[in-house]
C-alpha cells in the first residue's frame, strides 16, 4: 500500500487530547450497506480502512487514496499521453472515527458540503459473546463473537494472531483484530480486504484535523440536514464567511479556516438555516 500523509492534527483551541501517534498498522475492508430496503441492489459501498496504533484507531474511507494511486500509476508510465481514465465505483463514507481506548474518548468526524465537523462522541464498546466457531480468513485463524449493538445483531470474525482489540466502525473491545462483521439482516457488512504493517518511517498520524469546526451531534444534524435541502444555498453560503480560506484535507475535504470557530458556525447557520 502506498503511504500517504493524514493531515489530521488538533490545535489546542479546537480540541485536546492525547499526544498523536504513528500508526503502526492498518487493515483493510470492503464495506457494504444497504440504506433503502426497497432497493436492496443500490446499497452505498467503499473501501474503509482502520488504522491501528498502539494507543489509539482511526477509522475511515480509503477510496479517495485509491484514485490517487490510480492516477500516480497511469502519469508514471512511460508514454504517458497526458489522458487519464479514471473510474469509482464506490460512495465515501461521510463518517469517520478516533478512538482512545484507554481514555475511553471517542472523536465523531463528519463532512459534507466542503466542510468538516468535530463531534465529541461517546465511546462505546459492544458487549460481546464469544462462541467456539473457528474458520480461515486470509491466512488468520479466526474465532466467531456475537453482540446486539445499535439496533443491529452483528457477527464478527476475530484473530487473535493480530493483537489489536479494533475493528470496522464502531465494532471493538474483542481480544483481537476484527476481519469481518455482518449483521443478522445483511445489510451491513464489512469483509477482510487485507492487513498490512507500516513502517516507522510514516508520515501518517492519528489525530483530529486541526480545522475542524467543533460542533456536537444536534448542530451537525441540522447542518446536514440544511446541505441535502438545499446544496446551492449551503455552497453559496460558504463565500459569505468573512476571512476565512479553504484547505483540503483528509479524503478530499475542504475544511474552512481562518476565524473564530464560533463565528465560522455562527455564519453556517444564519446564512443555510435561516436564510435557506
């Protein structure tokens, strides 16, 4: 896998949490989800990745660094043409996650509509069975773990051979990495894509992006629910803010930066909820 930078670093003023650290693996799953029932055959899918540290996981959409693969590979060829074919078939997730196990803190991740929200979550662990089942994934003995979680009754495969206690999502707590979960309806599912180490060497780190807006989850619904009702408005709204730049980061997001975290929000409102 290519290495690539996560520019996903908190300032004091946005957020504080523990020192970031250098992930030291990754593991790789093609995820499924089927959001209308009525049409089983449109489900959302992408490739998902959680990267592993000692101390801390981040969850999020590998589909973007795909395409840039894709793009590297083709302008890299000798007789490159200047034509490049690019194609996606998959929906990034819009949601992403930082976990601290051991502060039991969690980070929510949101972004839509060139902007990124930073939502204090709660950190949650389902509560597992464990059952003696055992097969084969990708060469990793794995053991079956069941629990009821979110509405949902997932089954999980886990390896005890990778000594991580995380997972897809919010799938964690089990003693080993998770390679594949599914639940009872088979509307989600996240299936083993491949696992590999990183170097010391990295440039990665897991932390929260520095130019989030802090928010919480009542603040960014109604946001969201402002962009999906009106897009143009939203987007319109975005050259009103005052002294503010855009700068891209992680998954191709534009993040907004340059005032008060307040009055960044503050301007989002007046101008895509109450003047629509």
């Amino acid at each position: 896998m290519k290495r690539t930078m996560i520019t996903i670093v908190a300032s004091a003023f946005v957020f504080c949490l523990a020192a970031q650290e250098k992930p030291i693996a990754k593991v790789h799953y093609n995820f499924m989800h089927v959001n209308d029932t009525t049409q089983r055959d449109k489900h959302l899918r992408d490739e998902v990745v959680t990267y592993l540290g000692q101390n801390s996981s981040y969850y999020t959409s590998y589909s973007s660094e795909r395409l840039n693969q894709d793009l590297k590979r083709q302008t890299d060829k000798a007789g490159f043409d200047g034509n490049i074919v690019l194609s996606k078939s998959t929906t990034s997730i819009d949601r992403n996650y930082i976990f601290y196990p051991s502060q039991e803190k969690a980070i929510e991740l949101a972004s839509f509509g060139g902007d990124s929200f930073l939502i204090d979550s709660k950190f949650e662990v389902p509560t597992w069975e464990i059952h003696d089942e055992s097969k084969d994934i990708g060469g990793y003995n794995c053991q079956k773990a069941t629990t009821d979680f979110k509405g949902r009754k997932y089954t999980a495969w886990f390896t005890t051979d990778l000594p991580f206690s995380s997972g897809p999502w919010k799938l964690q707590g089990l003693p080993g990495l998770i390679l594949t979960a599914t639940d009872s309806r088979d509307e989600v599912k996240f299936e083993y894509a491949g696992f590999d180490k990183i170097d010391g060497e990295t440039q990665i780190v897991i932390e929260a992006p520095s130019t989030a807006i802090k928010s919480t989850s009542t603040e960014v619904k109604k946001l969201e629910e402002a962009f999906k009702s009106n897009p143009q408005a939203y987007l319109q709204s975005k050259q009103g803010r005052s002294g503010t730049t855009g700068k891209v980061m992680f998954g191709g997001a534009v993040v907004v930066k340059g005032g008060p975290v307040q009055l960044q929000r503050q301007q989002i409102y007046q101008t895509s909820i109450l003047n629509p």
